[in-house]
C-alpha cells in the first residue's frame, strides 16, 4: 500500500518521481511539484522486508524465551553425554539422548550410530 507523502516545506502532497542508487542501496526519490522540494524515502518493499525481518528475529527470540520457560531447552550450551556435542536441548539433535533439563540427568541415552 502506497502512503501519501507530504511536503515538509509547503504541506502539498510528494509526487514519486524515480528510484535512485545511493551507495550500496537504493532510494526512491519524490518531488513535490508545488515548491520542488525533493525528499529521498527508502523504497517501500525494501521497508516491508526490513519490518518482516525485524518480526521474524523477535518471534525467534520470543520462541527461545517461551521454550526455555518451559524447560525445553537450557540457558547455557552443555555437553551431550553420549556424543559430546554441544547442545542446549532436551533431545540431543545428533544422537537423539534425552536429559532431565531440571537435574541435568540423562534419561536415555543417545543412539552413538546415528552420529
Ligand atoms: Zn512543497
Ligand atoms: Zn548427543
């Protein structure tokens, strides 16, 4: 959706004029017709992927918070027990053991075939 742009110097409306290379990214240029004032805005897709990218980082960290409220995973990395990687899950990704993430005990071990 494209907003209506105003003028900061006269108050009429901005008229988009072309897209501008600046550097290493990309501008559009709008001009007002009333006073010829020109203001530079970044191109609206490139603000919607910012704002997308900035949601998606949060739900990761809300996500990480959520699962480690609820005991899912650990604050800090630790060793796996059976394969020694360095997880910080209930379920080891590699060999698939399972830790009490309250005890730190190991449930069950993990299947070292599967590393
Ligand atoms: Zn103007
Ligand atoms: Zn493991």
């Amino acid at each position: 959706m494209e907003e209506k742009k105003t003028c900061p110097a006269c108050g009429g409306a901005l008229e988009y004029d072309s897209r501008c290379p600046l550097g290493s990214r990309e501008l559009d240029l709008y001009l007002c017709p009333d006073c010829g004032r020109a203001e530079l805005y970044e191109p609206e897709e490139e603000r919607i992927r910012r704002r997308n990218e900035e949601r998606e980082t949060q739900d990761f960290f809300q996500s990480l918070r959520a699962r480690l409220a609820a005991g899912e995973i650990t604050a800090e990395l630790f060793p796996c027990p059976t394969c020694g990687f360095p997880r910080r899950d209930r379920v080891c990704p590699v060999c698939g053991s399972v830790m009490d993430l309250g005890t730190m005990e190991e449930l069950c071990p993990g299947d070292p075939e599967k590393m």
